[in-house]
C-alpha cells in the first residue's frame, strides 16, 4: 500500500502519521489509549481503495512525541491540529475503542471540523459506558490459568506499570476480543505507553457525564457500531447513542471488537452509509 508520511510540529511536540488513497477524507484514530496506530494497517488497507485515509499515532509513542500532557483537551487539540496540517475541512472521522470514544469528545468541542463520525465499538458515555462489563468479559474470557497474571498485572500501579506490563496483559485478554477465537491468532506486534494511558484513563472516566450532555448537541451525522462477540457490550453502545440527536446504531453480528479481522467489508460499508447520509458519497 502507498503511504506518504506526514508530521505536524507544535509546542507540546511533533505528532506523525500517514496518509493513504483517494476520494473523500477519512481520519481514523487508534484506540488503547497508550498503544500503537499499527493495528489499524488492515482496516485502513480496506478503506483506501475507496477513500483518502490518514492514521496518526497519538502522543506517547514514536514516531510522534513520546511527551503530554495526557489528557482529553490535548488528545482534542492534537486530532484539530493533524486536521488543520493536512488541509481538510470537514472530514468523517473514524475512531475505533478509546479512539470511538476521543471522536465524540471531537465531535462535542470541534463540530466544524468534521462532516459525520463512526464511533467504532467504543467506550460509551452512559453511565460507567460498558467499562465495568467490559472488564468482567476479558477477565472471563480469559484462559483460566493465566486469570491470577492478570489480576496482578491489574493490581500494578499506575508509576509501576511498564510497557512490557501491558502487553503482557493484552496477550492474556488477546482472544478474549474476538466473537471466534480461533481468528485471533498470537498478539500482533504492537507497542504500549504506560504513561499515556494512565493519563487518558484518569481523565476520560470523571469527564464521561460531561460528554454525555455535550452528545446532547451535536447536529452532525453520528454512526455508533456495536459488535455481538465483542466485550464491549452492544446495550452500552446503544445507550451512548441515544444520547446523540443524528447518530444511528449499527450492530454487527458475529464479529467482536476488532471487526476487520473477523469479516472483511463490515466496516468499510458502515462508513459508506455513513458518508452518504453526511453527503460526502452520493447515495
């Protein structure tokens, strides 16, 4: 695939990423908060065909500034700021997990900025937005003799947790993310900053209240897309998007949270129908 790689400097430090395809203009952002934007390579492989995709990588790993502050405001500043470099004006935003979660915050405080958002088996904003339930699915799908190295590894503190921390824990819970195991496969290479996300956790949760009244008005065009195999809870999903006056639910079926790998063209048709309804593709 054809990337040309782009950086965006700025005072708190220079945020990378790369843009790929053509047609109308897509800004997909990772999720962890804390991990690396390469996961998202085969997604992207499957929109750049039909859109001009760009991918960031969130400050905390390189190739952008490993530095935060590590908070929601500067996460909002820092998608503004990418979109405001690359020249595009109201572009969809596509946000998968944490990432689903920071394009609501985007939509709440930039609506200028963007012309319709997918919010990708997120975090929600209702209530504890799955987060509890969340927990409880990974832990019980997690194999039964590696559930006591995960609960120590949830018991680390914040100052303590290493990279290599986390994704020890993310290969305990790795298949639990799938509706069919067998499709997981072993963790993919990927990288962990301790730092970033303990940050975004410890901001995103109090702010979750806020967000909701802020869903309350937002006038742009909103897809939230729920998976039946993930251990996000689709009810979760659902009651974040009843929160949003224009935002339609979608559930996926059979797939978990990491929908791309389980069955290729789910994703790419629900960001065409939400592109349609945003006017950006003819319907």
């Amino acid at each position: 695939m054809w990337r040309e790689q782009f950086s965006v400097p700025g005072d708190l430090g220079e945020l990378a990423g790369y843009r790929a395809g053509a047609g109308p203009r897509v800004l997909v952002l990772h999720g962890g908060p804390g991990l690396s934007m390469d996961y998202l390579d085969g997604l992207v492989d499957e929109l750049y065909g039909r859109y001009e995709v760009a991918v960031f990588q969130q400050r905390g790993l390189a190739p952008s500034t490993e530095n935060g502050p590590f908070t929601v405001a500067r996460a909002v500043a820092d998608v503004a700021a990418v979109l405001t470099a690359l020249g595009w004006e109201r572009s969809l935003l596509l946000g998968h997990s944490w990432g689903g979660h920071l394009a609501m915050h985007v939509a709440v405080s930039r609506p200028e900025l963007l012309s319709g958002v997918v919010a990708l088996d997120p975090l929600g904003a209702a209530d504890d937005g799955g987060l509890a339930a969340f927990g409880e699915a990974l832990t019980a799908r997690a194999a039964p003799e590696r559930r006591t190295r995960l609960a120590e590894l949830h018991a680390l503190p914040d100052e303590e947790a290493t990279g290599a921390d986390h994704l020890e824990l993310l290969d305990i819970v790795w298949q639990g993310y799938f509706a069919n195991p067998a499709l997981a496969g072993p963790l993919p290479s990927t990288r962990a900053s301790p730092a970033a996300s303990a940050g975004l956790w410890a901001d995103l949760v109090p702010l979750m209240p806020t967000l909701a009244v802020g869903l309350s008005a937002v006038e742009l065009p909103m897809s939230f897309i729920g998976c039946t195999g993930s251990p996000i809870p689709v009810e979760a999903v659902r009651h974040t998007a009843d929160l949003a006056p224009h935002a339609e639910l979608e559930v996926l079926e059979g797939v978990g949270h990491f929908p791309w790998l389980e069955q290729k063209g789910l994703v790419v048709a629900a960001v065409d129908r939400l592109a349609r309804r945003a006017d950006v593709i003819p319907t």
